[in-house]
C-alpha cells in the first residue's frame, strides 16, 4: 500500500504491507495499514501505467496443473525407480505448487499470471560399515515437470554420498577450485548488487557504465545478463512485482559495465531507465 502525503512542505510516500486472510475484517486491515503507511516517509516514485507491452512468457506447466496429485505420484515413482549403488534413500519431500497471480493498481493496470512450481528434498545415506554413514541432502526445483529429471540427479547425489566417506581437509596451497550448483550462483551476488539501484542510490556501488567493474583482471573477462523470458527459468516473468514489464539486459560485457538494474523506485529516484530488478542470471562462456 502506498500513500503519498505532505512533510515539511514536500510531498513523500508512505508505505505498509497488508496481508489478508479468510475471515479478515479488510476495512478493518486497511484502515491499519494506511496508518502505518503515515509512518513511513521515502521519495515519491510512479507506478507503471496501463498500456505498456508485455512479452509472452511460459511460467506454468498446465498438465501438473490440471492434476498435481498424478505428479505427486510420478514423481515419487522416479525417486525410487532406479537403484542406487550402495545408498540408501533416507527421506523425501514433495512439493507442488499451483499459484494464481493478479496484480492491480490505482494506475488502471491489471495484470495475470499463473505459475506452477516443483520442489523435491531428498536425503541419500552411503554406508561404510556398521559405524559410518555418508549423508548428502539434495533438492532439486522446476517449473515443468520435464525439468526435473531426477533419475540423473540421483546419480549425481549418489555420488556426492559415496564421496563424503573419503573427504578429507585439504592441504594448505593454492589449487584450482571448482564452484557448481549454490556454490556458483552465489558466487555471482556480489556483481547483482553493484549493478542494482539500491546499491548506487545508496552510493556504495563501484560499478560505472563504461568502467571495468575488475580493475586488475586476472582471467576471463565477465559478461553477466539478466534473462526474464528464459523457458522453464525460476525467475522468468513477464512483469515485477509492481507491473513493470520485464526485457532480457546485458548488464556486464566482457568486464565493462554496460548497464544498471532499476525497479520503477530507483529508475525514478536516479533519473535513469527502469529495467527491473534481476531475474534468471546468464554467464556468457
């Protein structure tokens, strides 16, 4: 909720977030909300408008959708249709998602979306003996079910099991080092917040459209972009969460900062395009 009003002779904005439940009194909730919304005073940024253009995105899987409960069971059908070499499945978790957004404002825009989203948790045991066990949690996300290919990430965790029974503490040196799977997309944050609105709204980014965001680079240079329209991505929507439509950027091009992230606030604040936020991240290879 957002609602402008005056301070010290400037006009600024409040803002509060109100969630309603079945049973809620929403007159009531509002009523609170707009209060808490006084309490509240940042600069004024526009609302996207009705009337911009949106890309066509696929976010929902309509055959998981037209009957989760036959997806719960293929699902779990895969989990265990293959055996696995000397582990053993410990536990699982199964999750289907089915959402339906709608996104209104007071600028006349109206806005749909639905989406479906899988989530599978697992834990393998590798066994060495009566006294040594082997534990590797997995998890595996998607959209479409086709995605999810879970015979193949078995495997793969199988193996993690079987590794950890033989991982020791490196020696001290320097190595090469391989970052995969959590270890790689984190790896990547510290460029999405130099080159995102708050961080040079707040000014304490170092990026500069032009500039090497490494100055001393040492191996390949980077080339980073933000991809809203991926097929079967996470983060793949065709508009943010205050309407704004969502266009595929290159953000960094070979080590040179090309252009800045901006929701419609910071776009606004910084008297610059509005972008959105990041969305499913590309690395160029």
């Amino acid at each position: 909720l957002y609602k402008t009003y005056q301070e010290k002779g400037q006009t600024v904005l409040g803002e509060s977030v109100v969630s309603l439940s079945e049973g809620d009194r929403a007159s009531e909730r509002l009523t609170r909300a707009c209060e808490m919304a006084s309490l509240v005073s940042n600069p004024v940024f526009e609302l996207p408008e009705k009337g911009l253009s949106y890309e066509q995105v696929r976010t929902c899987d309509n055959e998981v959708r037209s009957d989760p409960f036959l997806f719960l069971d293929r699902i779990q059908e895969d989990l265990v249709r293959k055996p696995l070499n000397k582990v053993k499945r410990s536990s699982a978790e199964i999750f289907i998602e089915d959402k339906e957004i709608l996104l209104l404002n007071s600028k006349g825009l109206e806005l749909e979306e639905k989406r479906t989203e899988i989530l599978v948790d697992f834990v393998l045991l590798a066994e060495k003996g009566p006294l040594l066990d082997g534990e590797c949690r997995g998890s595996k996300k998607a959209v479409f079910y086709d995605d999810l290919k879970l015979t193949e990430t078995m495997d793969q965790y199988a193996a993690y099991s079987h590794e950890s029974l033989k991982a020791v503490l490196p020696r001290s040196g320097l190595f090469p080092v391989i970052f995969s799977e959590e270890a790689l997309d984190s790896l990547f944050h510290f460029f999405c917040l130099q080159a995102s609105g708050p961080g040079r709204f707040q000014n304490w980014s170092h990026f500069k459209v032009g500039y090497p965001v490494l100055e001393d680079l040492q191996g390949e240079a980077l080339t980073l972009s933000s991809n809203p329209t991926l097929p079967g991505g996470l983060k793949t929507r065709s508009f943010d969460d205050n309407g704004l439509p969502l266009l595929p950027v290159e953000v960094i091009k070979e080590n040179i900062f090309q252009k800045p992230m901006n929701s419609k606030r910071y776009a606004d604040y910084l008297n610059e395009e509005a972008t959105g936020d990041f969305s499913n991240l590309g690395i160029a290879s």
